[in-house]
C-alpha cells in the first residue's frame, strides 16, 4: 500500500492534471457537455496506456541504447527539476508543448485526447522517465501489480479532474489554479532531485566498490 500512494503521489505530481485545467477549458469552450467527457475519457485512457507501455517495455528501450538507470534517473530528474522550477515560479507555457503554428488546427480538430491532452501536456518525458526508473526497483509481481493500480487510479483521478475542469476553473478561477500548482511545483522539483541524488549515491557506491 505504501508502494500505491507514493507512485501515486509522485505520478500526480509530475503529470499535475490540476494545471491542465486551463488548458483543457479553452481547447473545450465551444463542445458540448457530452463532447466534453467524450474527451475527458479517452485522454484519461490514452494518458494510462501511455504511462502502462512506459513502465513495462522502458527497460527494454533503455537496453537497445545503452543507457543505463542511473543515467536516466539523472537526466529524467533534470526534466522533472525543470518542470517544478516553472510551474512554481508561474512560467509554464500554457501550451505545455504546444506548437503556436498548429494551435489553431488543434482548436479546430475534435479529437485532441490524444494529442495535445495525454501527450505530451500529461504524459511527458518525466513521467515516462520516472516510471522506467521505478520499475528498475519494483518489479516483484505484488510491486507490479501496485503499481499498475497507482497508474490506473492516476489515470482515473485526471478524468475526474478534467470531466469537472469547467467547473473547477470557476470555482478556483485564475489564482486559486495557480496557487496549487505552484505548491505541486515544490514536490515536483524535492521528486526530482531525490531521482537526481539516489543515481548520484549509486554511482559513488558503484565506484567505490
């Protein structure tokens, strides 16, 4: 159970679907209530595929290239570090990986649960990055199945969030939005470097050895 809350805790964080909801209100104002969820599930669905792969095939990716956890725990917690550092300073880009030039197509288009909402405004390298390295160290059948309920649950918690995000932008409006990714920022950036020292620590153990 404690294995479930901290991938949780850590999963939430870094994916910060409370930050996305800005984003989603203004790609949805113009769809119906219906659309809407229509929209809300399939992100949340596409969202826990992607995070499902990137657990179970990451380490093999890692494998093909060469690059070993340490490496990945230090490079993915620079981009989690970095994540944090923005949301908490109130520097990150709305679009979060939006391009400008195909903003309007997006607006356009029905169907954006794919692309921009699960990847990369959720789904991003430091989730990704993240997961790999915790399946490096949990990955006993009891640690797997935990896990997937984190990612599951997580998966579950962003629908809610983005099934209710018009009514949650007006009840917290602009500041009360900000106000609490700022504080997510704060862990984001304490999970980042906790990836950043623990490769640190296991390289100078390695050496030393």
């Amino acid at each position: 159970m404690e294995l479930f809350i901290y991938l949780f805790a850590a999963l939430f964080s870094v994916l910060n679907p409370i930050g996305t909801v800005p984003i989603f209100v203004g790609l949805t104002q113009d769809d119906s209530k219906k659309e809407r969820s229509r929209i809300s599930l399939w992100t949340a669905i596409n969202v826990a595929i992607i995070l499902l792969i990137s657990f179970f095939v990451g380490q093999y990716v890692l494998a093909f290239f060469g690059i070993s956890i340490d490496a990945l725990r230090i490079a993915g917690g620079m981009i989690i570090v970095g994540s944090g550092f923005s949301l908490l300073s109130g520097k990150f880009k709305k679009t979060r990986g939006i391009n400008k030039s195909v903003e309007t197509e997006i607006q356009n288009r029905n169907d954006i649960a794919l692309t921009p909402l699960a990847m990369p405004m959720l789904a991003g390298p430091g989730s990704i990055s993240l997961l790999i390295a915790f399946y490096q160290e949990h990955h006993t059948t009891q640690e797997i199945i935990w896990s997937c309920a984190a990612i599951l649950t997580v998966a579950l918690v962003i629908f809610v969030i983005l099934r209710s995000s018009h009514y949650l932008a007006k009840i917290l409006g602009g500041s009360g939005i900000v106000a609490i990714s700022r504080i997510v920022g704060f862990i984001v950036i304490a999970i980042g470097v906790q990836y950043i020292v623990s490769a640190i620590v296991s390289i100078i153990k390695g050496n030393l050895m």
